[in-house]
C-alpha cells in the first residue's frame, strides 16, 4: 500500500521589540538570569498586564504579509497548566478568536508551486527557561523569557512532504526576518517549530492519526524528524498496527523520534477570557497605515528582479537571501547598467568573501557604488577581467576605490592594436614549431599563444583583441 504524508507546523516567532508584551522589561538575550524581570512577568499576585502596542503592530504585519485576515476585535485567553517556567501557572495566549485567520503562503516548490493555507495567527507571551544542572540534581529558573512576545503560526494540513514542511518553514522565516519583526535564529530558539504529521493511503480523504514532533532547532532536523516519523509511522501501519495520537520528541543525536507524552496525559488547558486584559480592537486605519510600511517581500522581489534585470532564476533566489544582498545588489546593477555581471560578482565574490572572512553584509568593505565602478571598467576595456578580479582582492582588503587601485599598479589593459601587434609577431616568431603544429590543424596550440601574449604584456593585454590579432596573424594573412 502506498501512503501519503499529511503535515500541518505550528510555528512560533519571538518578536523582537524591545519590551516584554506585558511590562516594561527588557526583551535583550543573554542577560544574567532573573534580571529583565519585574512584579508582572513574576507572576506576583496583584499586578496587572499593559499590553505594549508594538506587539500588535508586529502580528499584523505578519498577518498582512501572510493574506490574512484580520479580526477588528480579538481577544486574552488563559491557557492554565503548571510548570515551573511559568510563574502564573497560566499562560496569556488567544484561543478562540486570534488576531488574525485564513491566510496563506506560496510556495516556488517544483513547477506546479504550492499554496499552503495558514489557519490562524495569535499572539502571546512565551515562558520562562529551565537550566539543567549537571553536576547536581538541580534545576534552575531563568524568566527573563517569561513575558517576550511570540506569535504563533498555525498551518493547515497542507503539507505532502517533508520538503514541502521545509519549504514553508523557510517561507515564513524569511517573511518574518524581511520584515525585521523577528531575529529568526532557530538556535537561540526566537524562530520555533512544532510539526505535526500523519499518514493516510494514497486517494483515502480522511486524515490518519496524527503525531505532534519537537525540540526541532534547525531547518534540516525539522525535515529529517518528519522523515524518520513518516518511516516510523509508515513501519506501524504496515505491520498491523495503529498509530497513536502522542507528542514525541526529536532526538538529534540518534536521529529519532521518542514519545513525550500520550493523548491521555495531554493538557486540559482550561481555556478562558482573560479577565484582566480587554479585547484587541484593530481600526481599518491602523491596519491601511501599518500596510503602508511593509516592506517588498521575498518573493516578489524575486518575481522583480528576474523580469526587471532579465537575471536567471537561481540568480534572484541567491540575492534576495536577505534585503541587505538585495539592496546592495540593485545599486552595483543601477550603477553598471550590467545586471547579469553585477550578479556575478554579487553572488561569486562577493558573498564567497562575506562568508570567507564572517563579515556581515551590511559591513562589506567594498561599497555598492565602487562595485559597480569595477564592473564598467570592464566593460568599457579600461582592464580586463583577470585584471578586475586583482583589483577586486585589493579593495576589499584596503576598501579603496577601483580607480585609486588601477591607477596605482599602473594597471591599464593596453587595447591600442599596433603594440599588441608587435608582441604577436615577436611570439610567432620564436616559436615556429608551434605556429607548424597550428597551421597542421592542432587548433588546441592557440591558447599556447594567447598565453605567451599574457605573459609578455604581464596579464594586461586585452584579451579580445589578442584574440583577433593572433587568429589573423596565424592563419597566415
Ligand atoms: P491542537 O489544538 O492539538 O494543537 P490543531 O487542530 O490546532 O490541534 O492542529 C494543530 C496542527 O496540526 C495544525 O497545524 C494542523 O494543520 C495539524 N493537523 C491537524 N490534524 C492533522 C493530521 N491528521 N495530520 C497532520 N497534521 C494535522
Ligand atoms: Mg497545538
Ligand atoms: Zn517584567
């Protein structure tokens, strides 16, 4: 029997404000433990929440980029269960009416593309972390994350594939750092990702028993989880058995899946309206005035740069990785007026550079005008482009100008075809074997020349003219 996969993420993103979502505390990372806390994100009793603005404006962003739509009112559920990471013994999350519902995604995923359907989009806080001692049987509570806000992302169950889970999760993400509400570093866990899936016999409309995968901190471990669970689950069906509804927990070292806990012992979190927040109320307004500040996203600028700088594909996919590349990109392409070499450059060496020596792109010591400089000296024969390559290490070790560069090692390509004709004759003439070995037919001996011409002129002979003046030259006119 042939089975197919059915697969639906739960996707939670920190949001990077610079507040908690109910208190002033600060949001910032790696700070001693306990010391972005405050009475509110305690959980002390007798406080109250303020609910920082920002917050809201952050999911509606995501919730507009993801062709949602928006609820005018939503509203504060407590979703109640004990852990010691959560110092309320509830959790201010929204249940049953969310910020935002029916969106989706499109996916460039084979030829067909894929839309995956996003259920809904809330917003909430996130909890505190536990510390494991080694040494001692010890546990320790750090809250400095109780209280940073998170939206969670709830899809369909769209997905066919663990690819396609893959696929979407990058999607997000790059919409999410795009629009610079989220740092999306799956390690320091701001970008996370719960992934359910199922099993159903090829053509069967109705979903099989679905598990619940965690403790995935990577693209690639949230794809190989759902293989190893698609095998798993697969391997049960096979042998007669019934797949149990259950959340297992990825486990990287081995590769495997472990259940955590059964449908028995699953929450009954005891939803209910927070009694002490009102309604989100979103207007219209605010809603056309936070459209008004996204951001051209990925995908259409992808869809952009392919139509306006006739660059391939794969070109466009590599220099819309972040908006930093894309920008530097479009000024190196507007400033030569040569979009596929400004690619070339872009993609080759510079971001080979980048990651060479672990520099971010918004400090690339060669600037986007100077690039773009380098590519029209080319163009217009001032070097050539073995030439430009020299010139290119030395900017981006001394980050001067190609010019300044040029001008200092005496650079010039020579393109007046009377010297370069005298070199050519003084080639052929001291290699007549070779100049036999052409005329005989071996057509490979004419990079021996083109080499030898390099060789004279110290690389800065232009390499098309050289070209024309041997070809004519060896066959004897
Ligand atoms: P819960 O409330 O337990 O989290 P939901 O109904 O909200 O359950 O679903 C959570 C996620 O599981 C969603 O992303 C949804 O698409 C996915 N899902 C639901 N049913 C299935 C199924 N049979 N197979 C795979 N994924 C599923
Ligand atoms: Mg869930
Ligand atoms: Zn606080």
């Amino acid at each position: 029997m042939e089975y197919e996969p059915v697969i639906g993420l739960e996707v939670h993103a920190q949001l990077k404000t610079n507040t908690k979502i109910f208190c002033g505390c600060s949001t910032a990372f790696g700070a001693p433990p306990n010391t972005h806390t405050c009475p509110v994100c305690l959980g002390m009793p007798g406080v109250l929440p303020v609910l920082n603005r920002t917050v809201v404006e952050y999911a509606v962003k995501m919730a507009l980029a993801t062709h949602c739509t928006i609820n005018h009112v939503s509203e504060w559920a407590r979703k109640n269960y004990f852990y010691p990471d959560l110092p309320k013994g509830y959790q201010i999350s929204q249940y049953d009416r969310p910020l935002a519902e029916r969106g989706y995604v499109d996916l460039d995923i084979n030829e067909e593309g894929k839309r995956v359907n996003i259920t809904r989009i809330h917003m909430e806080e996130d909890a505190g972390k536990l510390i494991h001692d080694e040494s001692a049987p010890v546990s320790y509570v750090d809250l400095n994350r109780a209280g940073v806000p998170l939206i969670e992302i709830v899809s369909e169950p769209d997905m066919r594939s663990p690819e396609e889970g893959a696929a979407y999760l990058r999607r997000l993400h790059e919409i999410l750092v795009y629009l610079e509400i989220c740092d999306g570093n799956m390690e320091e866990g701001n970008f996370r990702c719960d992934a359910n899936v199922s099993l159903r016999p090829k053509g069967e409309p109705a979903f099989g028993t679905r598990t619940e995968l965690k403790n995935m901190n990577s693209f690639r471990n949230v794809q190989r989880a759902l293989e190893y669970e698609i095998r798993r689950q697969q391997y049960v069906l096979e042998s007669g058995g019934t797949v149990i509804q259950e959340t297992r927990l990825w486990d990287d070292a081995r590769g495997t899946t472990l259940p955590m806990r059964g449908k028995e012992e699953a929450h009954d979190y005891r939803y209910f309206p927070d009694p002490d927040l009102v309604p989100v109320t979103v207007a219209d307004e605010w809603i056309d005035e936070i459209r008004r500040t996204l951001p051209e996203l990925p995908r259409e600028k992808r869809e952009r740069f392919i139509r306006e700088y006739e660059i391939p594909a794969y070109d466009a996919g590599v220099l819309t990785a972040s908006r930093a590349i894309a920008d530097y990109y479009e000024q190196v392409a507007t400033r030569c007026g040569k979009p596929k070499a400004a690619s070339n450059w872009v993609m080759g060496d510079i971001l080979g550079h980048i990651k060479e020596d672990k520099v971010e792109m918004e400090d690339c010591p060669i600037t986007a005008a100077d690039l773009g400089n380098l590519v029209r000296l080319i163009d217009d024969g001032t070097i050539s482009g073995k030439m430009a390559k020299d010139v290119f290490e030395e900017m981006w070790s001394s980050g001067e100008k190609p010019e300044t560069v040029i001008k200092k090692r005496g650079l010039v390509q020579i393109t007046d075809a009377g010297a370069l004709e005298a070199v050519v004759d003084e080639v052929i003439a001291a290699n007549p074997a070779q100049v036999e070995q052409f005329r005989g037919g071996k057509e490979k001996v004419f990079g021996f020349f083109v080499g030898q011409v390099m060789k004279k002129t110290k690389g800065q002979a232009s390499p098309g003219l050289v070209n024309e003046i041997l070809k004519r030259k060896l066959s004897g006119s």
